[in-house]
C-alpha cells in the first residue's frame, strides 16, 4: 500500500511540475463527458425497438385473425 501511494505522490508532483514550467492553471472542468449519457441514449433506442416490434406482432396477430373469420380463401395455407 506505501509503495502505491508513493506512485500516486510521484504523479502528483510530475504533473505540478508541467503546470509550473507551462504556465498553465489547473481546471476543475472535466474533460470527458460522462458515460451514462451514452447509455441513457442506448436504452432509448433499446426501447424504440421494442415498441416496433411488439406493434409488428400485434399487427400479425390481428391479419391472422382477419383471414380466419372473414375466411380469405384464396389466399394458399402453405
């Protein structure tokens, strides 16, 4: 665990370093967008899926039962 902690240390004080010989200010901005953002859109196209497919078969459904009760004869089994 201290030797871990010194690596942590060690990259603090590189990183101290860069900004003092760069000029450059620390930032409390992040840089990276975050991950949820990506999956809440994902799920989201998960879901649109869902509904199509789930409108598809009910539309299925309802066809088969037409052509049974008004009885589409011409219309082959197989």
């Amino acid at each position: 665990m201290n030797e871990t902690v010194a690596n942590i240390m060690n990259g603090l004080e590189k990183v101290s370093a860069i900004l003092e010989t760069t000029g450059m200010e620390p930032s409390m901005q992040p840089t990276m967008q975050p991950t949820i953002i990506g999956a809440e859109e994902l799920h989201e196209e998960d879901a649109n899926a869902a509904v199509f497919l789930n409108i598809v078969l009910i539309i299925c459904v309802l066809v088969s039962y037409l052509i049974k009760e008004y009885k589409i004869y011409y219309l082959p089994e197989r």
